[in-house]
C-alpha cells in the first residue's frame, strides 16, 4: 500500500525558533499535499492544502506568513512553523493523494489520502 | 458548508457486542465517504471508503458502512468488536472530484475485555 512519511516524529524546540517539518510519499506521486492539525482529543483541522508547483491554499484563519508551506517536487512537502510559539504546540500530519501518473493506481485508488505518521510539536 | 457530525463523542463497550457508530454529512452534492481509525499511538489508517456502485461497503477487519443517501448517513458497523478495536474512529467525506476532505469530530471507542 500507499506510504506516507514524516519528518521528524517529534521535535521541542524554543519559542521564537522555526521548525521544518517534512512529509514523504514513498512509492507513488503526489500531486497534492495536506497539512492538517490536531490538537488533543480533537479532530484533524485542514491547515492547507499545498500543490506541487504552486503556492499552498491556505483555510480560513490560517497565517500562511506563519505556517510556510512548499512542495517542490511530487513526492515531497514541506510545513516550516516560523517563529514558533507555545500555542503551536500541535500534532500536525500531513497526507498524499495519489496523482495516479505512473499508471499503476486506478482512478479509485487516486481519490484517496494516504496519511503520515505526524509530527508532534512542543514550543517552549 | 460541508459539515460531518460523528454522533458519540464516546463509546465503551464490552468484547463481542456489536457496534455501529452515526456518521452524517450536509452536502448537496456527490461525495466519497470514508471511514478512517487512528489506534493509540498510531496514524489514521484508511478502513473502508465508498466511491459509488453498492451502498454497503466492507472494510478491513471485519468492518463495514452503509451509505444511505436520503439520510446522508455513513454509519459504521461491526458485529462482534474485540479489545483490539479500541481506537478513535473519524468519518470523512471529499467532494467527488475535490480536494479537500471534511473529518468528523472522532468517536473514541473502548473496548472492554
């Protein structure tokens, strides 16, 4: 099956420190990219969605000055925290959706997101 | 606005009883729906999904969902749950054609043995 990988599993860092965190898909291409957000006991919040080659939607409420996304080749995105804070202390996972170029997935197979393990960050 | 409303928050129930967690959704038009379980420590994990074609979809581990398209409802069910389905279970639905998914709020389900 599809494989998602993220970079690092968990990171503390210092307030006012930026943090990049990576995300992988490993055996298929991607065209597009999430950045979701979980806090605890709660559901994942869509941050952005982040296109390979183009600029990252931002949802509503999310600082894209803040939360720097980049996607610089189809099986690989980036989520750079800038600045971070105590309050973006989060779990944040990112999934792939499965292009469907190499011509082994099926239509099926590329309306579904593959999730990664997340990230979790503590800001001191 | 799309929107996904998980019934329970919360579920305990004992090995062998059945379980069917409420999933619906407010869109008006076509849509994919998935089931998706995240286990203690673990990532979401995909556990059945519906495209189109028959409305009861089967999914790993014993699981299924039924699309009721007049009720807008994805309920998921099993017959018999085991300890080792105590997870959290988040409802999902994309615009068919779409990008972004809608997750549901997530029943945490406990198993008892």
């Amino acid at each position: 099956g599809a494989v998602v990988s993220q970079h690092p599993s968990w990171v503390i860092c210092k307030s006012g420190t930026s943090v990049k965190i990576e995300c992988r898909s490993l055996d298929f291409q991607a065209t597009t990219m999430f950045w979701y957000r979980q806090f605890p006991k709660q559901s994942l919040m869509l941050m952005a969605t982040s296109n390979e080659g183009s600029k990252a939607t931002y949802e509503q409420g999310v600082e894209k000055d803040k939360f720097l996304i980049n996607h610089a080749s189809l099986t690989l995105s980036t989520l750079t925290v800038t600045s971070a804070h105590p309050e973006d202390s989060s779990f944040y996972i990112c999934s792939a959706r499965d292009a469907g170029v190499s011509g082994k997935t099926s239509v099926i197979s590329a309306d579904t997101q593959y999730f990664g393990p997340g990230t979790r960050l503590t800001v001191l | 606005a799309q929107s996904v409303s998980q019934h329970n928050h919360h579920v305990i129930l004992s090995e062998a009883a059945s379980l069917e967690l409420g999933c619906n959704y407010s869109y008006g038009g076509t849509v994919n729906l998935f089931w998706y379980v995240q286990y203690p420590g673990q990532h979401l994990q995909l556990l059945l999904k519906y495209f189109s074609g028959d409305p009861l979809v089967k999914g790993i581990k014993g699981f299924e969902a039924e699309f009721i398209k007049s009720k807008f409802s994805f309920n998921l069910r099993k017959p018999s749950v085991q300890w080792s389905d105590t997870a959290e279970y988040f409802c999902a639905v994309t615009q068919k054609g779409g990008f972004k998914t809608i997750f549901g709020a997530g029943t945490r389900l406990f198993v008892k043995a």
